[in-house]
C-alpha cells in the first residue's frame, strides 16, 4: 500500500475540501453496517469517514468482497456533497 501511495503521489487527506469525485483514495475499514456496506476512514489523520461499497460485486469473487476491520483498502469518491459534508466510495475499484 506504500508503494501505492508513493507511485501515485498520494497527498495524505487533512480535510473534506480536499476531496473531488473520482479521486483515489486510500483509507482503513473501520466497520461494517448491514445495509450500508463498509465504512472506511481516509489516511492522513483527517479522521473522514464515509460509506463504502461495491458496484460491481457481480464480476467480483466472494472472497474479495469480504473485508476485514482494521484492512487497509484503495476506494474511489463516488458523491461528495458539500453541503452535508458527506462523501461516498465504491471499493471496486479494479473491475
């Protein structure tokens, strides 16, 4: 994930404005909702944190949907709004 972070010239996320839909996003999850999916918070000490799911789930195996707590996952912002301070992401990011 280092790596990941390096080779992309991630900026660690210190706060909401620094967030565009589509941006990459690194972040750890921190827990599990039934209907909503995962929620995971940004790296960078921001303490963001936003529901995060899967889209495309279909093309994915079981096993790499499954997500432990305290995992450290890739996410893309799918929906900010400003107004509420509310971001999302989707998880599949490589399919």
């Amino acid at each position: 994930m280092i790596d990941w972070l390096v080779e992309n010239q991630h900026t660690p996320i210190t706060g909401f404005e620094q967030l565009s839909k589509g941006q990459l996003v690194c972040g750890t999850v921190i827990r599990k909702h039934p209907k909503m999916g995962y929620f995971v918070e940004l790296a960078g000490g921001s303490a963001l944190s936003a529901p995060a799911r899967f889209v495309h789930a279909e093309r994915m195996p079981a096993s790499a949907q499954e997500l432990q707590i305290g995992q450290t996952v890739v996410a893309r912002v799918s929906s900010i709004d400003p107004e509420r301070k509310r971001f999302a992401l989707i998880l599949d990011v490589g399919f």
